[in-house]
C-alpha cells in the first residue's frame, strides 16, 4: 500500500523511547506509533539507543535516530541537537523522568515544539516506591503543568493528577492503552499449554520488584493442588533470585521461569488464567494483551486503572483486595475444555483503530 508522507519538517511528530525493550510502555508508544504512521503521518523515532527486541516490529523505511547513548543523562547534548535539527511539531514520551526533563529542555531550546507526554505508572503507588520519588514528585507537582497533553491511561490516574498535584484539567486527557487486537491473535492461533492435568497459569513481564513475582511465588507455595504449573515469561535482574526463591520454596515442579519470550500470547492464549501480583502499574498492557486472547485476568488491587475495565469484561478480570483474596480466585480456576484461543473480551476503547482516532481528534 502506498503511503502519502507529508515532507514539511513542522508537521513531523516524534516519538521519544529509551530503546526497543519490551515493556509495556515501550509497547504502547510502538503501537501507537506505528498506526499513525500506516495512516500516513509524518512521524519519527528518537531512541537513546536501537536495543531491544521490539526493534523488529519497526519498518524499515521508517527514520529512527539513534543518539548510540546508554542513559537520558549522557543523550542531553545529543537530545537538544537532535530535536533542534528535526524542528518537530510534537515530542510524545511515556517515561515519567524524561517527561520531565523534555519539559525543561522545550523551555530552554525548542519553544516552538509542543510536548505531549504520557504517564506509564500510578503515581500513589509508584512514587513510594521510587529511588527518586522526591525529585518525581517535584517533577509532577510543578513541572507537568508545562506540559501541553498529560495522557493518562485511567480515570483514577487523570484524578490524581488533578487533585493530587494540581494540573490543569485543561491538559489532562484520558488515553487508554492500544491493543493490536489483530496481530496479538494472529500470533495466538498456534496455542501453547504446559503438558499434563491441572489448571495452567501465566505471568507476564520484566523481572522486577515492581512486578512482585516474589509475591506470586509464595502464593503458588500455598496452592492446594500440585498439579498447578506457572509460566512466567520475561527476563531482568531478579531472574537468579527467583529461581532461588523457587527452589527454596520447594516448587520447581510447579513454575517454570522460561525467559523473554518474542510471542507471549500462544502461552496467554492457553492459559486458564493471567496472574498479576504488581506492587504498583499504570494500566498493565499485559492484562489488556490477555483479554484480547479471550484469557481471564487475576490482578492486584494496586495493578492501575484495570478495575476500571472490569464492568466491560463482566467476570473475566478479578482484582484481588489481599493475599488471601488472590489466592482464593486462584483456587476458583477450572481447568479450560477445549485448548483453542478463546474469543476476544478485550473492551472497544482499547482496540489500535479506537485509540488512534482519538489521538487523532488532538491532532486537528
């Protein structure tokens, strides 16, 4: 399909990321990115550097400019020339510490430029847990409001900025998470379930204290029936330990840590259900992923805005108060009849087609 580019270098819309990893706030800027640019938008990439295996989903003809930097602090040189240079209508960023530093950059060199940020995490959970949190705090509470959009991915979040910290309501916009609810089940078709009776769990995501699977660990050490399996998939620093927390636990029958996995969703697809134990998210990519597998979701009380959803998706997302109540739904779970990827259950406003029509509406 031919793609009409609009050259006019005031009309180009940059996307600002880290690198390629494969989080859910990298995921969320990438798909977005990539449905406005199918749509013929002048938009371009600036990553710190090109890692990461979500580098693969970006086309070939589309410019990335890489600044070949590890950190924002090494990238402040490279950043302010590159921006200068490409002279953007709007900078979009979803990572909270360069949100804020953008802001104060567009004050100092790019005045010209809007800046349109996005929130990824819950500040009332995420800020107590923050090796940095006074400096983010000051960041929301007095530097946000320079911001021209703040997109927050739920209505709690968008209150918190309001309430909390005083942003203008005029910029506060609600933006739920883009689902590439096609390509998920495109790449779901083939499912896969761990051999053998039983129910079949999953987990997702970087391993992290953020992410608590600690926590998910002890819970599956309580678990009556040993016939149970999880399967958490993702890689990061805690790997080493975890394993050591499954073997201590006595549960290695029962967990397999499989690592980064490029096609989660055949694994989501065949579950019975999607455990998330975060100690704190914005709204969990991988919980809306899973919905548009057709797989039930068992979340934490402080896993975002996902309780929001649950009246969309009527007995398919369970939010746990406590322990005990997470436990309890996870012993509810029967195992599934037919190992079949299930209908989609993911809520309308999250489709990829939904999401950009109304990041498009701002555009005009």
């Amino acid at each position: 399909m031919h793609i009409k580019k609009n050259k006019k270098s005031n009309d180009v819309i940059i996307f600002l990321l880290p690198n390629f990893s494969g989080g859910g706030a990298e995921r969320v800027a990438i798909n977005l990115f990539l449905e406005l640019y199918k749509r013929g938008h002048h938009i371009e990439l600036i990553v710190f550097n090109d890692d990461g295996p979500l580098r693969t989903l970006i086309p070939k003809n589309v410019p990335i400019h890489s600044l070949e930097v590890k950190s924002l602090r090494k990238s402040i040189f490279k950043l302010i020339r590159k921006i200068r240079s490409l002279s953007p209508k709007i900078i979009f960023t979803t990572f909270g510490y360069i949100n804020i530093v953008i802001i104060i950059m567009r004050s100092l060199f790019f005045r010209d430029t809007n800046v349109w940020i996005r929130e990824a995490n819950l500040p009332s959970i995420s800020l107590p847990n923050n090796n940095y949190h006074l400096a983010i705090w000051i960041g929301y509470r007095f530097i946000y409001r320079y911001a021209d959009r703040v997109f927050c991915s739920s209505k709690r979040m968008k209150s918190e900025f309001l309430y909390n910290f005083h942003i203008p309501s005029s910029i506060l916009f609600l933006l739920p998470n883009p689902v590439n609810e096609l390509y998920i089940r495109d790449n779901a078709k083939k499912v896969l379930r761990d051999k053998g009776e039983g129910v079949r769990f999953v987990a997702v995501g970087r391993l992290v204290y953020q992410k608590g699977f600690d926590i998910l660990l002890e819970l599956i050490s309580e678990f009556k029936d040993t016939k149970i399996k999880l399967r958490i998939i993702g890689d990061g620093p805690l790997y080493s330990k975890l394993q050591e927390k499954i073997n201590n636990l006595k549960i290695s029958e029962q967990v397999i840590l499989s690592g980064y996995c490029e096609n989660p969703w055949q694994w989501i697809a065949g579950a019975d259900a999607l455990l998330i134990t975060s100690r704190w998210e914005g709204m969990p990519n991988v919980a809306l992923e899973s919905l548009a597998c057709g797989t039930m979701v068992i979340a934490t009380d402080s896993s975002g805005g996902i309780s929001e959803i649950c009246s969309q998706t009527i007995g398919n997302i369970f939010i746990a108060n406590s322990r005990s109540d997470f436990l309890n739904k996870m012993q509810s779970v029967k195992p599934r009849c037919n190992v079949v990827i299930s209908k989609s259950i993911l809520p309308k406003e999250n489709t990829i087609g939904s999401v950009t029509r109304l990041f498009e509406h701002m555009l005009d």
